[in-house]
C-alpha cells in the first residue's frame, strides 16, 4: 500500500512538473508571434510610404531623387530596428543621442579629447557623452 502511494506521489508531481513547462512554452511561442507581427507591420508600413512617396513625385512629374529613396529606406530601417530590439516585457525607445538632450546650452570651446563644451543655464561647463547625457566638467 505504501509503495502505491508513493508511486501516486511521483506520478502526479512528474504531470505537474510536465504541465507547467508546457505553460512556459506556449508563453515564449506567443511572444514570438507578437514579435514577427510588429516586424511584419513595420516592413509593410515602411514599404507603403516608400511607394507613395515615389507616386507622388512621379505624378508631379518630377524624378525621385536617390537622397529622398535613402531617407526613406531610412525611416523605414529604424523602424524595423526599433521593433526588432523590443523584447516581451522591456520596450526600448529608439532616441538618437542628439535629441536626447533637448537645451544645450550656448557652445564655449572644445576640450583635449575634441568634445564641444557647453556653458548651462546656471554656469556649469559640460559636454554630450556618447549616451546622450550631459557630463559636467570641474
């Protein structure tokens, strides 16, 4: 009796532990899912606006110029790259390192290293790191 109980035991523990995995699994597969349909979105609305821009400056008559096509193949690979670096939880936001910083202040020289130095609001001196932030300077 006790060595069924025992099996009991096991077997319902090995079902739960099985049943629990498959969870975990249908879960990676639907954020997958969700991750090739906003590239897919993405790809498509790039091509759309490509397409449109190039009608709109056939019908006017004018050719398109290879500097309009790359920034709109551009546009559209940053777009696939914003999509392509989100993960299931974590939303990254595509911010180039000059928008980052909105008021810079009025430019006073430049440093050993080639940086542009700044002067703040309040005085400081500081330059743009290469994430996008201020760093002051003593």
């Amino acid at each position: 009796m006790k060595t069924i109980f025992k099996l009991l035991i096991v077997l319902i523990m090995f079902g739960a532990g099985t049943q629990a995995n498959y969870a975990q699994k249908t879960k990676k597969k639907a954020t997958k899912t969700r991750v090739v349909k906003k590239k897919k979105k993405a790809t498509s609305k790039a091509k759309k606006i490509t397409a449109k821009k190039t009608t709109k400056a056939k019908a006017k008559g004018k050719s398109v110029s290879k500097s309009k096509k790359t920034a709109v193949k551009s546009k559209a690979t940053k777009t696939k790259k914003a999509v392509n670096g989100r993960k299931s939880k974590v939303t990254k936001k595509a911010v180039s390192s000059k928008s980052r910083v909105s008021n810079k202040g009025k430019a006073v020289g430049k440093d050993k290293k080639g940086r542009t130095i700044y002067r703040g609001p309040k005085g400081g001196k500081y330059y743009i790191n290469k994430n996008g932030n201020k760093t002051y300077v003593k």
